[in-house]
C-alpha cells in the first residue's frame, strides 16, 4: 500500500473499537479510535479518510455525526459506514438520506468489514477530486445527498445506477471496461457478470431519458460519458 488510509472509527464500547483497530492495522491502515461523536468533533477531521461510525452512542448519534461531517466542506467527501444494530428499511433511508456510502449491520464478521472498508476506500479513489455536485445540462447528479434531477425533477435510481452514473460523469471522456464499473461499485464478495453491467447500463439511461444518449459504448472496451 503506497500511501497509508488514516480511519476514524467511533463507538461508545472499547473493545469494539479495539477489535476493529486490530484488525484494520493488520490490513496497513492507520486507525484512529474514539468513543462519542462529540469526542470526534475535537479532533482534526482533514486527517482522515474513512468515518466507520456506530449509530447508538450518547447523546450525539452516528446519524447526527455524519451530518456534521457532511456539512463541513473540508471532509464532506470523505466515505461513511455506518455500524447498526438495528434492521429497520427506515434507518437505512435515514443514512443514506444524510450521505452515507455504505452500511454494516451487528454483529459482523472482521472479515466483512475489511472487505467493505477496501470496497468503500476504492469507490472513493475513483471519485477524488471530482466535485460533489455534477452537472450535464439539465442533469443534475449530487454526490453527497444521493440524489439525481433533470429539470429540477428528481430521477429515482437504484444505488447501482447512482453510483455508475456518478463514476462516468466525474470522469467524463474516459472509458470504463466494466471490470473497472466492477471494481468500483460493487463489493469484493458479490458475484456480478458482464451482463448485470450491462442492465444496469440500459435501465440507467432509459432513467436519464435524453441524457441517456451521452451515456456512450465503446464495443470491446466499457462505457463512459461523452466529453
């Protein structure tokens, strides 16, 4: 690992976040542990490049933290796992509506974590630099709320759509083989073919109508977004 990925994980229980660090290190990443989000707020938020948050701690929680750092301009890009107990469809709309990149439910395997951190931190390297809010007429891709507008309207796509959309207009002119879609926005241990890229591709641009046409194939190599 060329360049050593500084993590924050937050939990109100010690040897959870112990466990974690372990295991993190072991894996090459520098780790960082705190025990309330308000503890987090004192620290210097630039020095990290993943948040794993816990969602019940004190009188802050993991939700209201990712908020706080989705409103700091200076870390709003920075990836979020949240860890939760609980199994609610509520809760995970409610952190993916404050701009999480990924969640994990307790109890969990170090070994699912691990996977999801890589996964997480290697999305987010294929975005760097790109800005949060992307536009391409009147299409409108914002990367911190999740969300995607033609006209003001807002367009419902799947978080797989979302995240293929997002990768080609950050990177536009630039073709993806879909090894590289792959890599990007699905998990280590999925199984995806060929053609489950494919799909996702022809229902994202029917989605996008018009700006579905500047989506482009390049037979034998992947797709991208027009320049």
């Amino acid at each position: 690992m060329s360049e050593t990925k500084k993590i924050m994980v937050v939990d109100d229980e010690d040897t959870i976040c112990e466990v974690i660090k372990l295991n993190l290190e072991l894996e090459g990443y520098e780790v960082d542990t705190a025990n309330s989000a308000e503890e987090v707020l004192t620290r210097t938020l630039t020095d990290y490049r993943l948040f794993i948050l816990d969602v019940m701690m004190g009188e802050m929680s993991g939700f209201e933290l990712a908020s706080h750092i989705r409103a700091d301009a200076q870390v709003g890009n920075v990836p979020i796992i949240i860890c939760t107990a609980k199994d609610r469809e509520d809760d995970l709309v409610e952190g993916f509506a404050r701009g999480i990149d990924d969640y994990i439910r307790k109890p969990f395997s170090m070994r699912e974590l691990v996977l999801r951190v890589k996964s997480v931190l290697r999305r987010s390297e294929h975005s760097t630099g790109s800005d949060p809010v992307m536009r391409c007429g009147d299409l409108v891709v914002d990367a911190q709320r999740k969300q995607c507008h033609i006209a003001g309207n807002e367009i419902q796509l799947t978080k797989k759509e979302f995240e293929i959309l997002r990768l080609l207009l950050a990177n536009r002119g630039k073709i993806f083989s879909r090894e590289e879609i792959l890599d990007s926005v699905w998990e280590d241990d999925v199984l995806v073919i060929d053609r489950t890229i494919d799909v996702n591709i022809n229902r994202l641009r029917k989605k996008i109508g018009v700006y579905g046409n500047e989506i482009i194939t390049k037979q034998g190599y992947g797709y991208g977004f027009k320049e």
